[in-house]
C-alpha cells in the first residue's frame, strides 16, 4: 500500500485546489464530486491493495462513482443549508424564517384589478367634465380601500372609462371578488367612492343619484405574492437590530401602507445617547442615565411623505398609522412628532417633435401618456427635499422611441391652492413657470408630486 492513514487524511481535509473543505473562514467550501472518486480510490487501494482493478469501466470503479455522485449530491445540500443560515445568502422559506425570527415577515404585494366606470346620465351644467385623479379612493361593501392607478375622465363623448385599481393595503385581503358570496353579502364587490377622500366628493355625489356607476366584475388578484428574495433581503440587511435608534422608527413607518418615503429628525445626535459615557459602564452598577429623566420626554421628528392615496387625517387614516407604528418601537420618555411632508405640486411644459407616426398605433395621445408615465416614475422615486431637475425631464421624453427633439421646457411649480384665475399666456395664477434650464428647488420639508396636464406637451 502506498498511502498511509495520514495521507488519507490529508486528502479528506482538502479539495482538489488544496483549500479546505466544509465550514472554512471564507464561508461553506463543498468537495467537489472528482475529489470525493479520489478518496474512495485512495481508500480502495489502501484497503484492498495497489493491484486492484480500478480502471475505467471496473466494477468497483463504476460502484465507487456512483457512491462519489451521491456525496456530492450532500455536499451540495449541506452548502444549501448552510447558506440559509444566513440573512446574506438565505433563499425561500429559509430567508422568510430568518426574517419572521427578526420580526419583520415578508411583507406582501397589492393587488390589482380593473374597474369600469360608466355615466349613465348627463353631468350637471356646471361639471362639463368628471375628472378622477390618479390615486383617487374607491371602497367595497366590506370596507376595503382601493385607488386608481391613473387619471380617469368620463364627459359627454367619453361615456366609459375601464380603470385600473390597486389595493390600498397589500395582502391576500386585498384580492377581491365581486361575486364571492359571505353571510349573504358581497364585501369584495367596489361599487362606492371613499367618503375620506375629498377628491371624489363630486363623484360620490354623482354616484348616489345614480348618474355614475362603478361595475366590478372581475376580481383583484396579486395580493397573495410576496417580495422577491432580492428585496426582501435588502430590507432585513438594513433593518436595525436594536429598536432604540432613529433607522428602527424610519423602517417601522415606512412598511406602513400608503407612505411614499419617511425621514426622522434627531437633531439631538442619538435617540438613546445623550451622554458620553455611554457604552463604557456596566449596566448592573450604575444608572443608563443621569441627565436625564425618564419622565422628561425627548423630542424627535417623524417626517411622512403620504402617497397619492393616503388620507392623512381621519380616524384609522394614514396619521393614525403611522403613529401606532411608531409606538410599537419608541422607548419610554420619547415622544415623536409626526409630521406630514408639504406636497409641492411640478408640471412641465414642453414642445415635442416626432420623426413620423407613433408605431404602436397608439396615436400622439398615447405618445403623451407615455411621456407623462416616465416622468411621473422619476418625480415618484425622489426624496423628501429632493428637487425636480430639468436634466431628468429633458431625458424622460428625448427617450421615448419616436421622440427627436423636446423644445421649450418649462417646469412648472404649483402652490398649494389653485385659483381659478387664468393670465394671459395660459398659466393659471399662482403658478410659477420657471426659466429654460432651471430646476424646480423643493424645501428640506417637501416632497415633489407631478400634476400633469396632458395639453402642456405639444406634439409636432
């Protein structure tokens, strides 16, 4: 025999590159399965002698590969199960299990569905068109909210408009169907707008005598998907392990349905630090703190930006929410203020010129909707204090396939109230147009929110 128990050993502690297998300082090393045939030929011969037939094709050979493919089948299970006890590299239900342990269970999608919106009847004289913004409120016979995905209009010559809605709050809950029978009712069926949401006053109005008409036929589905791996795990990695600092009440209040982005203001430096010493004393021998009192509370901000949907003020609305979230992580003697981020309303104005017909037979309507689409996505994903620049608009419509040249860009910021009052050139008043090339600055206590108007872009 030509190999002794300690080369044996050495073989079965490394893999073919000399590194060594299993549980090693740079993470789960699994033997590959040519290595594993090399053990079992190394231990063939030490056991039945170097003139044994192992060639390829023997009995024993072929019984010794197929035994090596098994083991590197296990190898492989065990690197599996390895990185699943980890947040970094866990997949599936191990990575829910992980979070669940956390506190934070895979959270949800919405679901989403279409509605048909019909008038039945003419518009009173003084509503010559019934205009439904994105992200206006519908409700069910069971109480549960759903909004509108885009802008919905209906007058004389558009009588019926198919809208698409989503559920305000995600979950299986939120798949509703219209026809699904409980006690004798139908919960899941959208037929009403929701009387919180001043925005459908009218249409509610309309509604109840009759001259709008919401038909819900087929249900919602999606709410029963979860987030992928990707960003559930980018959630858990930047959820904070201790409940007592400022990133714990941002990833609490953000998860809370209808908030578009949170900031909190600790202007002290540190929710549970308010003395150097901190981190260097038992906490067995001494008091946490001695300047200051449990009884005296400790201010901190809690800036919301809502989304289009969200109604802020209301018994069980969008503040009430926030501030249950809240309460679940502060610890005694904090006292958050919740706030809501002032809107700033952005338009544009803009000349577009096409190197022929639309392709997608959409027609220019469809053009402009899709220009609005982009810029809507971009205006969405800033953040609190975050200005509207002019670059980003300029690129969201010279990138839509046809597009060859976009003139006269103006923004446009709209106060909080509009009047009625229209200058001379066709800006309602109020309304600031800015200069060619100038971005539309927003304060460290706003959020951008897109109005737009589907005839400031001017198609060529």
């Amino acid at each position: 025999m030509t190999d002794t128990p300690a080369d044996l050993d050495a073989l079965a502690r490394s893999t073919s590159s000399g590194l060594e297998h299993g549980v090693t300082g740079a993470g789960f090393v699994p033997k590959p399965v040519a290595r594993i045939l090399d053990e079992k030929i190394a231990l063939a011969r030490a056991l039945f002698g170097t003139d044994i037939d192992l060639t390829s094709g023997s009995v024993l050979r072929t019984l010794l590969e197929l035994a090596s493919v098994e083991d590197a089948r296990l190898w492989t299970d065990l690197g599996l199960m390895y990185d699943d006890s980890f947040v970094a590299t866990a997949r599936g239900e191990a990575l829910s299990r992980l979070g669940a342990e956390l506190g934070l269970p895979r959270p949800f999608h919405r679901a989403t569905g279409t509605v048909r919106l019909r008038l039945t009847g003419d518009l009173p004289a003084d509503v010559p068109q019934l205009t439904l913004p994105l992200g206006a409120r519908l409700r069910s016979h069971g109480g549960a909210i759903v909004f509108l995905r885009e802008d919905v209009r209906l007058d004389a010559a558009h009588t019926t408009a198919d809208a698409g809605v989503t559920a305000f709050d995600p979950g299986p809950a939120g798949n509703l169907d219209p026809v699904a029978v409980v006690d004798g009712a139908t919960p899941g069926l959208v037929d009403a707008f929701d009387p919180a949401d001043a925005r459908v006053a009218a249409a509610a109005g309309l509604a109840a005598a009759g001259t709008v008409v919401i038909a819900h036929t087929a249900p919602l589905a999606g709410g029963d998907l979860t987030w992928s791996d990707e960003d559930y795990r980018d959630l858990l990695l930047a959820y904070p392990r201790n409940l007592w600092t400022p990133d714990a009440l941002r990833v609490a209040v953000s998860l809370v349905p209808g908030v578009r982005q949170v900031v909190v203001k600790d202007l002290y430096g540190g929710l549970d630090v308010n003395q150097s010493i901190y981190g260097n004393f038992s906490f067995a021998e001494r008091l946490f703190s001695e300047q200051r009192s449990l009884g005296n509370p400790y201010f901190v901000t809690v800036l919301v930006a809502p989304e289009e949907a969200a109604v802020w003020d209301g018994p069980g609305q969008l503040a009430d929410r926030v501030r249950a979230a809240v309460d679940e992580v502060r610890p005694i003697g904090i006292a958050p203020s919740i706030e809501q981020a002032l809107q700033v309303g952005v338009g544009f104005r803009v000349r577009i010129s096409l190197d022929g017909p639309p392709s997608d037979g959409g027609g220019r309507a469809g053009l402009v909707g899709r220009i609005v689409d982009r810029v809507r996505r971009y205006v969405g994903r800033l953040r609190i204090g975050e200005p509207v620049r002019y670059s980003e608009i300029i690129w969201a419509a010279m990138n839509e396939p046809g597009v060859t040249d976009a003139r006269d860009l103006h923004l446009l910021r709209y106060p909080p109230r509009l009047t009625e009052d229209v200058l001379g050139d066709g800006v309602p008043y109020g309304v600031q147009q800015l200069a060619v090339g100038e971005d539309v600055v927003v304060g460290p206590a706003e959020v951008a929110v897109l109005v737009a108007s589907l005839s400031d872009i001017e198609v060529n």
